[in-house]
C-alpha cells in the first residue's frame, strides 16, 4: 500500500524548478538531520508519492507533487569530509543519515500555499499545518494527499 508525505525544501537552495531540470527529473533528497525525519525516509518505498513544499517561501507553498524512485540508502555526503552534510560520526559501516531518490511527477499550475491550505475542511490535522510544525520529512494522510492533489489541479485560488 502506498504511503503519502511532504518533503520540505527551500526554493533558493533547491525549487521544484531544478527537480524539473536535473537529470531524468530525479534528485537524491539530501541534508535531512533530524532524527525524526530521518526515520520517515527510512520507511519509504519505491513508489511512495509526496508533495514538494517550498519553505522559507513568499509564501510558503505546496507546489507539486514526486514519485520516491529509490528507497532509503546510506547518505554519501555524510561521509565527505567537504560537504556542508559531513558527519564524524556517520560511517559507512554505520551510517546515521539516508535519503532516497525522487522523480517529478507534477508542478502544481498554482502554488497552494500555507494561508489557502489552513481554510480548507478536511485538512486541520495535516502535520503541515500543524503549529509549529518543522519536519522536512512529514507523513501525509490518504484523504489529505487527494484533497490536496484535487486543489492543487484546480485553476482557482484563493
């Protein structure tokens, strides 16, 4: 059975826009460093879908939605001494951080933001809306994920 999340990232480090440029349209989601959410990507699966939620956004937004390609795997940059997500303590034979592999599968016509998606009935409990709700790596309900994906093909906008 297919399980549904959110990942978070900020657009001007990472935006839908260059998933929608790399490669293939896949990307491994890196830099992830919280416990929690580490553990969300660890139980994903191939074939999991997830939104793809710009933070740190004017405004924050759901802007579309990808496929996991590639379930959880070791984390390289953990390893490298160079990278910005290097950690001492993260071996390759006992690594504290993964990731997986997305793919595009859709970019939102309009961005759903954070202020729309809090008016809507069915979605009070969607961890996103949450207050204080700071996961990168949240799970998503299957009544949220098609309440959502019905806005977010929808021309109007609030």
């Amino acid at each position: 059975m297919s399980q549904y999340w959110l990942l978070k990232s900020e657009p001007t480090s990472f935006s839908i826009q260059d998933l929608a440029r790399s490669p293939g349209q896949t990307t491994c989601w890196e830099g992830v460093r919280n416990y929690q959410a580490r553990n969300f990507m660890k139980s994903m699966n191939v074939g999991d879908r997830a939104f793809f939620y710009h933070s740190n956004a004017d405004p924050p937004s759901i802007v579309g939605t990808v496929e996991v390609v590639k379930a959880a795997y070791p984390d390289p940059y953990a390893f490298d001494r160079k990278s910005r997500y290097f950690d001492a303590k993260s071996t390759p034979d006992a690594p504290r951080w993964f990731l997986v592999d997305v793919k595009l599968i859709e970019i939102f016509p309009n961005p759903l933001s954070l202020t729309y998606l809090r008016t809507i009935k069915g979605l009070e409990s969607m961890e996103l809306l949450r207050k204080g709700s700071r996961l990168s790596v949240q799970p998503v309900s299957s009544n949220e994920w098609e309440c959502v994906c019905s806005l977010g093909a929808s021309s109007k906008r609030a």
